[in-house]
C-alpha cells in the first residue's frame, strides 16, 4: 500500500476502533456508538460481579461508571463476539487499559477460561495484588462467590 493510501485511510481506521460510551449495564458491560451504530460490549478477560451479588455487584458497576463516564471516548480492541452477539473487547480511555484497571481495583476477577488474547501476565499480576491487598471482592469476609459460579447455580 502506498504511502498515501495509507494517509488517506488512517482516519477511518481510527474510527473503525474509537467509540463513545451510551451506557454502563454492569461491572463488565456496556454500550458504545461508534459512527452512527450502537453496539452492545463485553469486557474481554475479566469478570465482574453480577449485580444480584450485593453490594459487590453495584461497587463493580460503579467502578466501571468512574472510569468511563457516559460521552467519553474510548479505544476499542475487539477479541471476539460472544453468544449473545456483543463484541467482546478490551477498552482503553486515555491509554489506561479499563479491563485491567478494573482487575487492579479489585473490581472483577480475571476470567481464566477466556484469557485468550489478552496478556496473562499482566492480568495474573494486577488479580495477585489486588487479592493481596484486600481490596474491592477480596476484601469480603470469607470470599466472594466468582460471578461464573453464581452463574452456575442459577442466580
């Protein structure tokens, strides 16, 4: 490709992977718009509490929230599209990647079965500070049931 064909794509490149934020459903969910379509996400690599797991559910939800506010623009980096036909993705607001702050704050868990594509490492590393740190799900007494347990008995 040519210089200037490349020049004259970028822009639309861009594009194609930056989205504004509609709405935030849970800790590990949302939807963006990007150019004139809404589009229904799923945090790739975490985990986050469902919201009928009180209250670690909500304070996931509001992390979530916190770190992108309705109107603000975020770089998307899709992975996958799940069952439910929400693309799956790791998410980055002024070169903060979301997913792992998330996991950083204690606000989700890594979601082991589908690491795939994101950087384990890095992931394992954030989860084993948190946990050692007590903060956000590894502060509860006794543990907290993960999300994909309480999933699995029907919750």
């Amino acid at each position: 490709m040519s210089l200037w064909i490349a020049l004259a794509l970028a822009p639309l490149l861009a594009q194609a992977n930056t989205a504004t934020v509609v709405s935030v459903g849970d800790g590990d969910s949302l939807r963006l718009r990007r150019g004139g379509t809404r589009l229904k996400v799923r945090l790739a690599c975490i985990d986050a509490p469902e919201l009928r797991q009180r209250p670690e559910g909500e304070r996931a939800r509001q992390a979530l929230q916190a770190l992108l506010p309705v109107a603000s623009a975020v770089a998307v980096r899709r992975l996958a599209t799940d069952r439910y036909g929400r693309e799956v993705v790791e998410l980055s607001r002024r070169g903060r990647n979301v997913n792992q702050a998330l996991v950083a704050s204690g606000a989700a868990f890594v979601y082991w079965a589908y690491i795939r594509g994101c950087d384990r490492q890095t992931y394992g590393r954030l989860e084993t500070e948190a946990r050692l740190r007590g903060l956000g799900v590894w502060a509860t007494p006794g543990g907290l049931l993960r999300p994909w347990e309480f999933r699995t008995l029907g919750h």
